[in-house]
C-alpha cells in the first residue's frame, strides 16, 4: 500500500459523536471504504450507508463523498457514516414527495430534501436519476 495514497482520518459513527481513526486507503472504491467502515464500526454490511466529509476546526464543509471525491480526503479530514443518497431518494425522497397527504413521512421527505438542496454529489445524483427514468 503507498502511503500517498493513504490519509490517516477520523470516521464519526452513525447517529453518534463517538469517532475512530481509520487509514483511508484512496486506491479502494467507495463502496469498498463504506463496507470497512461501517465495519469497523459494528454496523452490518448494507447499501443504506454512505459518507460525509463534515465540518471540523480547519474545515467548513458538509458534503456527501463520492468516487470521485474520495481522491481529495486528505489527513486529519472527518468522515461521518450517513444514509446514502440512493437510500434518501428511493425509500424516504421519492415515495412521498407527490403525495397529497400532510403525513410526518412527508414532512421527513422536505427535510431531507432541505438538507441536500446544496450537496453537489446529491445534485449530481439527482440530475443522473432523472435523466435514468
């Protein structure tokens, strides 16, 4: 393993404060860094799970990791394990954004739906679903 192509990082667990530090090999897919994290975490192995680069004392940022943007996690920099944007979209977005009723599965979807609106990987995301369909 080259080591330029590792950064050492730390890793927030789902719904929790509590962080571990993990070496980010950057040579490995996404799916492949979600898989051990969440590994290493104690979660099961599931495509509900994605990362988020998120905000720390020389960083203000909050943004979904992509392939793409694997490459550019660098030392030091947080990871936090979240639901994925496939998993947002499919069972808490989409269901429920047409619906008619004011049902709290409607409300969750706008709030989701309020949280990503700035998220470049979730624009993008969006953006190749809708052409998909």
């Amino acid at each position: 393993m080259a080591l330029l192509n590792v950064a050492k990082i730390s890793v927030e667990k789902h719904e929790s404060k509590e962080q571990f530090l993990y070496d980010l090999d950057k040579n490995k897919s996404l799916c492949e860094v979600v898989k051990d994290v969440c590994k290493k975490s104690g979660l099961p192995e599931s495509p509900v799970y994605g990362l988020k680069l998120i905000q720390t004392k020389d960083s203000d940022v909050n943004m979904y990791i992509s392939d793409n943007s694997l490459k550019d996690v660098k030392h030091m920099d947080c990871l936090k394990i979240v639901f994925s944007i496939d998993y947002l979209l499919e069972k808490r977005i989409l269901p429920y954004i047409t619906s008619d009723d004011d049902s709290m599965e409607r409300d969750i979807c706008f709030e989701d739906l309020r949280k990503l609106a700035t998220d470049q990987v979730f624009i993008e995301k969006l953006d190749s679903f809708a052409c998909s369909t």
